[in-house]
C-alpha cells in the first residue's frame, strides 16, 4: 500500500466549479472518508484519483509517483462502485480474477490469487455461480474481492454500501474495517452517510460545494465541528444550532430565554451569534436555563427523542430510552456548558 497526496486539485466543468483548492494527506495504511451531501464534490475528487477525470488544476501523487497525467490502468488503484459493476455473464471466479487477466497473470500465480482472496472473504462455495445468483451482501464481497486481488497501492470506495438493507450494511461495516485493517489497505472511501464516515474512517472530510470544510477525527470533528454546516450535518439528530446575542459578559439572550454560560465572552459582548449544543448535552431541569415548547417524543427503544421549539428553531433532546419524557406543555433544559461550541456571523467556530 501507499500514501495519498493531493495538492492544490481544482475541477471544472466549463464554468461550473465542482473541485476548489483541495489539498489532503491520506497516510499509509489509513481509512479516509470524503463525506458530503449530494453535489458536494466527493465522487469527482475520487474520480480524478483514480485517472477517469483528468484535474483541472493542482497534482496526484500515490507513494512517490507523480500520477497526475497517467491513465487509470498504470495508476495501480483498486476500485468498488456503488452498483459493484460486476460482469453478469463471468461467474464469481472470472469476475475476482479479471484484474489479473488484464495485467497479464495466469497459470498457478492467477488461481493461487483468486482461491485466496475468495476464501478471505467466504467466496470459495460460491466461485461457480454468475453475480444474479447472490445476495446484496455477497456481490458487495465479490466487488471488493476484485478490487483487492491485484494488490492495489489505493482502494477507491464509491458509497459501497448504500445498496444494501440495514442489516446488511452493518455486517458489511464490520466486514470492510476488518479487512483493511488486516491487509492494512490506503482506502479511500466517498458517502453521503455520517454514520458510516464516523463508523469506519479513521480520518474524515467533509465536504460542501467543492470546497473541504473540515478534516480531522471523527469524534474531533463531531465535538467541534468547524462551520455551522459541518455541526448541521454531522449527527443524527444532528447539533443544535440557536441564535443567540451577547447582552453582557455573563448574560446571553437566547429568544425568551437568558443564558448564564460558565465561561463569559465580553469580548463578543453585542455580537448575534450561533450557539450549537448536540442534543445529549441537553437534559430537561426545572430550574434549567433554556425553555421551549413541546412539539413530539420519539421513544426509539435506547433511547427517547424529545423535540422542542425555542428560538423559533427546533430543539433535539436525547435521552435515555427508560426516562420518562414530558408530554406536553413547556419544559426547561439545562445545557452542558463545556460541550457547547459558539458560531460567528459567518457560521465559523469561534
């Protein structure tokens, strides 16, 4: 396996901007995800990587090659797309092997490479049959097992999973970071889905209208998310996000309701503001500083959903599953002050 570097990669399509100035370091061995809504620029920068779009701007590099100018086929790239493109007519078996075939392995070499990728991923009883004779789950497998027969230097995934059930795509989580952390795989991994990029990745970018708004941990990126789009998108529910004015060092005005944070700001004195809170740092208190208006519960088993208006916004508040949730009528919360973030007029953490 081996590095990824992208350095200052631009995309255009006539006077469309769909790639700006993106730079990111995948190091070796390491679960990188490109997570963002639809539109955001994730498929595209994948594709460059792989050689099927040529950059506008800026260079590729995998380990020490400079593959900017070179075709998909000398790029040394696995890839799994999101409809698996497998090879209806080929059975399991030509279907894992074709890499190999193209590049020109046969004879003992190609069989010993196909026999052990298949039983790796729990193949072999299935080498004889054709990808309209198995499950979502094993075309996902055989789609994977073709990627990783040839021994890639970076394994591409386009949304992999997003054809499967729920159950599924569980399994098929568990199946995917097992397996790269045994063959200790470059990946790089594209979805809309933040569970999945919080799940497997360990680094993530997100990503919003061609431009990275944040790299970093998924846990670091959850906890202090860097824009106000990164809060909104990262969670499920995702943070809270309320309009707040800084009246003095101590006193925040928060629609009906007056905050007291631990820590004062009389530097922002005056300033409308974004407070973000995610909603386990919510708990309901009577003598709670927040107030607003009940608008539904979500028992969900483990937990409970409880939703509010205040601040004209809607408010989540998770709690535990055997808690006992208002039903109605105006309730109070207290927020975790040291979880909170603040948000300047830009939508930027402060």
């Amino acid at each position: 396996m081996a590095p990824l570097t992208l350095r200052g990669i631009e995309k255009r399509f006539g006077n469309t901007v769909a790639v700006q100035d993106l730079n990111l370091q995948v190091g070796d061995g390491e679960f990188f995800a490109l997570l963002g809504p639809s539109g955001c620029g994730k498929t595209t920068t994948m594709r460059m990587i792989a050689g099927l779009e040529a950059p506008s701007a800026g260079r590729i590099q995998i380990g020490e090659r400079d593959v900017t100018g070179l075709p998909p086929a000398e790029r040394n790239v696995g890839m799994v797309f999101q409809d698996y493109a497998l090879y209806p007519h080929m059975s399991v078996q030509d279907n894992i092997g074709y890499p190999l075939k193209v590049r020109g392995v046969r004879g003992p070499t190609y069989a010993e490479r196909v026999s052990a990728v298949a039983e790796q991923l729990q193949l072999g009883p299935l080498l004889g049959r054709r990808p309209g004779q198995l499950s979502g789950g094993q075309q996902q497998r055989v789609a994977v097992s073709r990627a990783v027969v040839h021994h890639a230097d970076v394994f591409l995934f386009d949304e992999p999973l997003s054809n499967l059930d729920a159950k599924l795509r569980l399994e098929a989580r568990a199946f995917l970071k097992r397996l790269q952390r045994e063959l200790k795989m470059t990946v790089v991994y594209v979805t809309h889905d933040q569970v999945e990029a919080l799940a497997l990745a360990d680094r993530l970018a997100v990503m919003q209208g061609g431009v990275v708004q944040q790299v970093g941990a998924p846990l670091d990126v959850y906890r202090r998310p860097a824009t106000t789009f990164v809060a909104s998108f990262i969670g499920n529910p995702p943070m809270n996000l309320l309009p707040v004015t800084l009246e003095s060092a101590g006193r925040w005005r928060c629609g009906d309701s007056l905050l007291r944070p631990h820590t004062p700001r009389p530097d922002l004195a005056g300033r409308s503001l974004t407070l973000g809170l995610r909603p386990e740092h919510l708990r309901p208190d009577p003598a709670g500083e927040l107030s607003g208006e009940v608008l539904a519960v979500e028992p969900l088993g483990a937990e409970t959903i409880l939703m509010l208006k205040t601040a004209g916004e809607t408010v989540a508040v998770r709690l535990p599953g055997e808690a006992e949730p208002p039903g109605s009528g105006r309730v109070t919360l207290q927020p975790e002050w040291g979880r909170a973030v603040l948000f300047d007029e830009r939508g930027v953490r402060l």
